[in-house]
C-alpha cells in the first residue's frame, strides 16, 4: 500500500493538507472525493532510497569543480571588467579575448579561450558558460541568459560582481572565524600524535631501564602509546573510510541531509552557518527578482545556491506551494524553517511591490549578523581553545615527567 501526500478544498474552499495510505492513485482520489474534498494536487511518497542518480550528479560536479577550482576573486574581476569593457562598446568576443589574454590562472585563461572560441562559433555568452558548471554556476548563466534577453546584460553584469564580491566577503569571514578553531584542533591532535609516538616511548626506555616502579597513570599512557604505535596504520585506515563514507553519504539526498541538519544543530558554527545562507538566500533571491527572472525559475536557482540541502528541501517545498496559489511570504512560511523577521520582509515586500527592495535590505541584516558572529566567536572561542591545548599538553607532560619527581628513589631501586 503506498502513501501520498495530497493538497485539497472541501465544500467551503478551505485547503486541507496530508497523507493517505491507498493501493493506487485513483483509490486516493476515490477517498478523497468521498470525504467531499476536492483534489488539487496527489503525489505519492517515495520511501525508496534514491541514491544513484542524485549521487553521480553531485559527485560529477564535485569532480568538474575540483578540475577547474578557480578562486572566486578572479571570477568577480573577470566579471566586472567584462561589464566595464561591454557597457564601453566592445564586443562580448572581443572583450573576453582580451581579458583571456591578460588572466594569469591557467585554467580559468584556458576556460576563457573555450568560452571566447564558442561564441565566435555562434552560441550565445549564456550558452558558452553553460559548457563550464564547475566554474560558472546555474546563477551565473541564468542571470546572464536574463540580460540577453532583456537587453542590459551590462547592468546584469554589474549587479553579478556585486554580488560575488558580497558573496566572496560573507564567504571570507565565515572561513576565517571556523579556521582558527580547525587549525588549533588538528595542532591538538599532531602533538598528541607526536607525544604517543616520538616523545613517550624515548621516556619509556630510560625508565625501562632504570628498573622503576612507574605511577599507575604514567603507565596507562605508556599502554596507550604503544597501542598507538602498534596500530597507528589501521587507525589511519579507518579514519580515511570514515571521513571518505561521510563524503559519499553526504552527496546523497538523505544523508546530506541529515549532514546539513547536524551541521546547523552544531552550537555556536550552526547559527554562523545559516546566517551566512539565510544573507546568500536573500541577496540572491532579491537580484533574480530584481532583474525578472520568474519566480519559479528563481527559486528553482536557489536550490543550487543556498548548498544546504535542509534549506533546499524548504525552497523546494515553498515552489510548490507556489505553484499551488500560495503567494512567496505565505510559502515560505509553511515551510517552518524561514525565520519571522525574512517571512515579514517579504510579505511587507509584496503588499508594496518592492520585494527585491526589502529583500536585499534583508541579506545587509544577515551580514550584519555574520559580522557580528565572527566577532563574538573570534572573543571567546580562540581564549579556550588556548586553554584547552594548553591543559592537555600539559596533562601529557606532567604524566611523562612523573616519575622523575621520584627519581631518587627510582636510581637507588636501579642501583
């Protein structure tokens, strides 16, 4: 028996809203219309796993995007001046020849040169940066197909640095306040490393070889040192298939999922996170309303943008909404994962027409947010961490050097 979610009016026009367990699509309706509703839409629940399909699409564009990881900067560059040089009047061919000409990253000079030589063939700019996903995203292209059809593709342009360059800066300050911690975790870990392999065994024989009783805790770290170096191989192993079943996992639709979900639960980093996609979602949401591209076109783009697959799930859910008469503020809100302040921008936006206005007001308070995130993190988190290496080196050290505040009589039990 399969299940389907199902959207309804009965008599009075009120929608109605669930699931019901039938044999097939029409006995669903038939149950339905017997309860004098009237179906708008019925799709069934997939309980399947959809993995492989889902799976060889992220993981081909992981792989297009690790061929041609190109820094953003270079993208926002390439961008403004292609939007200077165009609005001048030189020719979208010409112009990308000279900026090829000119681009010192490799990889990006020889994209540019395929981009250049596809349009001297006669496809459109649109068309050409199709051809590159891992280095010109679905945004790009569609914000660029937009200005060729409207016929500011200049202005376009300009809107697209701006926005990259925004992008690329909320992008900088939230690497730069995870860095610090992931750079003094791994520190953390290679001296405990060092410790376990290097350090303690060299102690371990001079203490061998004076014939000393060791203190229980020195000996337990001895224990675990040469645990350690006994299977240091193995754990090496099943680190690497850990962190390599994590990866697959989180390039499905469920466990990246679940990853994303874990990922924004995570005290203090979560809500950095998704301040940062609640500002991209906004200032990417507001420019493709702005330069007009369709609502369902536009929300259909910020799945791929948002790269949070909990958030994608709710753009996803808020389209069909949409899709079924609800108006953007409403949709979004059914969703119950938008935050209230996002959800009254946007209805205030659409009672005045200026939806695009307030939400770029909108992304400007998440920066805003971010910034101060950062801040915060960067004032307390960097102290403990401190203190945190700070207090476990010192345990290891303290227990290595135990038996030398009894060295006395450790040498005359040597002797």
């Amino acid at each position: 028996m399969a299940v389907y979610n199902y959207l309804s009016k009965d008599s009075e026009g009120k929608r109605k809203e669930g699931e019901i367990r039938a044999d097939s699509i029409d006995t669903a309706v038939q149950k339905l219309s017997s309860n004098g509703q009237m179906v708008i839409t019925l799709k069934e629940v997939d309980d399947t796993f959809d993995f492989l399909g889902p799976f060889l699409d992220e993981l081909q564009l992981s792989i297009e995007k690790a061929k041609n990881r190109i820094p953003l900067s270079n993208i926002v560059f390439f961008t403004r001046q292609l939007a200077t040089m165009f609005a001048a009047g030189l020719t979208l061919e010409r112009a990308i020849h000279s900026l090829g000409s000119e681009e010192k990253h490799k990889k990006f000079n020889r994209i540019l040169t395929s981009v250049g030589s596809n349009i001297r063939k006669g496809l459109n700019f649109s068309e050409s940066l199709a051809r590159h996903p891992g280095v010109f995203n679905s945004l790009f292209v569609a914000m660029v197909k937009a200005g060729e059809v409207s016929g500011n593709l200049n202005e376009i342009l300009e809107q697209l640095a701006t926005y990259l360059e925004k992008l690329d800066d909320t992008r900088r300050k939230v690497k730069s306040a995870m860095n610090y911690p992931i750079f003094m975790i791994v520190f953390l870990f290679v001296m405990l490393a060092v410790m376990l392999l290097v350090i303690i065994p060299k102690f371990s024989q001079v203490y061998a070889q004076l014939g000393a009783g060791l203190p229980d805790a020195t000996r337990k770290m001895i224990e675990l040192s040469t645990w350690f170096g006994n299977n240091i191989g193995f754990l090496g192993f099943v680190a690497s298939l850990v962190f390599g079943v994590i990866w697959l996992i989180s390039k499905t639709q469920r466990g990246g999922l679940s990853l994303d979900l874990l990922k924004l639960k995570t005290p203090v980093f979560g809500s950095l996170l998704e301040q940062s996609i609640l500002n991209k979602f906004c200032k990417t949401f507001g420019i493709l309303i702005g330069s007009g591209v369709p609502i369902l076109e536009s929300t259909a783009l910020l799945q791929k943008v948002v790269d949070n697959k909990v958030y994608e799930k709710a753009i996803e859910d808020a389209s069909n909404y949409i899709r079924d008469g609800y108006n953007i503020s409403t949709a979004l809100r059914r969703t119950e994962v938008f935050p209230s302040i996002l959800l009254q921008l946007a209805s205030t936006g659409e009672d005045t027409g200026e939806l695009a206005d307030l939400l770029d007001r909108a992304a400007d308070y998440y920066q805003k947010q971010v910034d101060a995130l950062v801040e915060r993190m960067t004032t307390l988190i960097e102290p403990l961490l401190i203190l945190l290496v700070g207090a476990v080196i010192a345990i290891m050290v303290v227990l290595t050097y135990l038996p030398v505040f009894h060295l006395g009589s450790a040498l005359q039990s040597g002797l």
